[in-house]
C-alpha cells in the first residue's frame, strides 16, 4: 500500500524538495522530471525531464543521485531506488523493494533506506546491507540522519502514540538509545551537523526539543506558538559545538528562528565545559526574546523546506556585535528564497529578502 507522502503527484508544482548535506546545493522533484540547483547563485545545473519523481536525494557536491519514481511509469516505480550518475546519465545500481521508498539519506559512508516498516543500512561504497531495522509504522518516512561520518547517527520513530526517537549508530550497527521527546507523536527530528544535538517536534507543533544525544536529555525547550500547527522543516545552523541557531517552517507560513547562543550565554554558569551552559531543569518557557518570527515566508500549508546556510559574526555601525545569518526557504508552490537575519548582541534583528527565484520557469544555459 503506497503512503500519502509518496503516492501520485501532489497538487503542488514540486512533489519534492531536498538540500544536499552542506546545503550548497538542492534538488526539486515534479511531474515531469527533476532539477538541480546551486543553492548559492541559484543556478539550474541540471534537469531530466522522463517523469515524476518522489525522492531525488544528492550526495554533497558529487554526480551522484539517489532518485525514487512517483510511480506514473512502469520505469519509474516507488518501489525502485536508483543510484544515478547525472554527470554521465548513467544508471549504476538499482535496489528493488516490496513496498513504496518513503525516504533515502546519503553520507560519505553510508545509504539508508526508509520503508514504511523498515530501516535497511548499506555500506555506500559496496551496497552491501549492513542492517536491517524493523519499525514502528512510518508512513511519512520520517528520520533523521548525521551528514558526517563520525557521528554517523540515525533518528527513527519509536512509537506511534507518542513522540519516542529511536537514535542508532549506522558504523557501530548498534542502538544508542532511546528519547522520549513528546506527549504526541513526531512530526519533525533533525540533527544537528556533528550529530551531538537532536531537535524534534509534535504533531501539535507548539514546542520544539533540543535534546543531547550522548546522554538522552532534553537540553533546551523552545516555544513556536500557541497554537498548533503542522511542522514542515526543522534545521540547526552549521556548528562546531553548541548550534547558534535553529529554525523551523509550518503551516502556517511562518519562518521561526531561535537564537540558541544568545539565550545560553545569559544564562551561562561559572564552567566553560559546554554540558555546564544548559541548565538543569527545564521548562517549555523559553524566553521570546530570542525567538525570530518572520510571517509570510511561505504560503500558508504549502509545504517548505528551510536551512541555514552561513552564519557570519557581524559588526554593525554603532559598534555592537551580532550574528548574519542567510537562511534558504524551499516552497513547494515552486519559489526559492534567501533571507538575511541579522542580530546584534542587544538583540535588535532584521530581516531581508535577497533573492526569489521562480523554480519551474528557470531555463538551463549552461552544463554542470
């Protein structure tokens, strides 16, 4: 039986959308075929046009592509992984499954496989499986999975009355444990880019978790709203320890952005080991003051993807310093954006708009 994610094509323009694991570069699936951009110029680099597609996966900057089929075509099957060289055009692996590919996920070592109750675990260079996980029921394929090959950490749904993480080491092939992130079930779980922070969300979508994995605690609660709405994309800036940022889209249309760093630094303790900055106790009043709404970004319930590209310190005229954060905004009514937050140390922000970019009409002029 297909899932609701991946059955015929949405009545959105884009059936589906994703960032590449540095985010530099993004693909968009639609009726047609699918297309792929550079994420800082907007450039179209290359596009196929031989049906619909539902997953169409990048590995960093390489030629290569994990793409599943929307299933309008016999060649084009939502059960048929294919791994695909567009520098070439050529076809260098096919997998075969018994149900629908609800979602694939790529880093430097290894392919993971989302069925709707299974995980399956590949070595990326043999695509020998390494494993194979049985799951709770997931039919929007959701997971999570490190970008990086040392914190090689797969997210999962572990139950589906309720918002429990199953977090997996896919080198070690063992489970690491398990978090009980929310009263209902999950709607959203990323990683952060070293895999030492997780975040989550309901499907209420009022409060979003940061959660540190190595010890399976909640470290940080953030308020999006009061009321509920779906979440559709959650993504924590790029990091080397503690995250400066995360952000979220929903339904509603709203990009939220959290100012992780500011918020801990007020409330810093004496010690200067990073588990010392995260308080104790924790309730899901995390102060406004560091949460950044900016409304309109995305039309209302049409699906988005958002990621933070670049994090800059900044020095603005009057002396204080801050943080310059471009932001990339995926929506599946076909438009690309960037946007520019800027934050001081007094905590006065600004938003921009520096490019919207019309997905469907752009025209390709010149090879990858």
């Amino acid at each position: 039986m297909k899932s609701s994610s991946v059955g015929s094509p949405s009545s959105s323009p884009i059936i589906c959308a994703s960032f590449n694991q540095d985010n530099s570069f993004f693909s968009v699936g639609t009726k047609d075929g699918f297309k792929i951009f550079d994420a800082r110029s907007g450039r179209l680099c290359y596009e196929r046009a031989v049906g619909a597609f539902n997953i169409v996966e990048m590995l960093f900057s390489t030629n290569l592509l994990a793409i599943v089929g929307a299933g309008e075509q016999p060649s084009l099957s939502p059960r048929r992984l294919c791994l695909f060289n567009f520098l070439t055009g050529s076809t260098l692996r096919e997998l075969n499954y018994l149900t629908s590919v609800l979602a694939v996920r790529l880093n430097k070592k290894r392919l993971i496989v989302i069925l709707q109750d299974k995980a399956y675990i590949y070595d990326l260079n043999s695509l020998a499986v390494l494993e194979t996980i049985d799951t709770v029921p997931n039919n929007k394929g959701l997971c999570a999975f490190c970008p990086g090959s040392e914190g090689c950490y797969l997210a999962l749904p572990a139950s589906t009355s309720k918002g429990s993480v199953l977090i997996y080491n896919t080198v070690e092939l063992q489970s690491v444990c398990q978090i009980d992130a929310h009263r209902s079930p999950l709607a959203g779980i990323t990683f952060s880019s070293t895999g030492t922070y997780l975040a989550t969300a309901s499907e209420q979508g009022t409060i979003i978790r940061v959660h540190l994995v190595s010890q399976a605690t909640e470290s940080y609660s953030v308020r999006r709203g009061t009321y509920p709405s779906t979440i559709y994309s959650l993504s924590f800036g790029p990091c080397l320890e503690f995250p400066e940022f995360l952000v979220a889209t929903s339904s509603s249309g709203s990009l939220h952005t959290f100012s992780l760093g500011q918020a801990i630094k007020q409330r810093r303790k004496p010690s200067g080991v990073i588990g010392s900055l995260i308080p104790d106790t924790l309730s899901d009043s995390f102060d406004q003051t560091f949460h950044h709404i900016l409304h309109n970004a995305a039309p209302t319930g049409v699906k988005s993807h958002v990621r933070i590209y670049n994090v800059d310190s900044l020095t603005c005229t009057s002396g204080a310093s801050g943080f310059r954060a471009s932001i990339f905004i995926i929506s599946h009514n076909g438009y690309f954006r960037e946007y520019t937050l800027k934050i001081t140390e007094l905590n006065e922000f600004s938003w921009s708009l520096e490019r919207e970019i019309n997905l469907l009409d752009n025209i390709l002029n010149e090879p990858f």
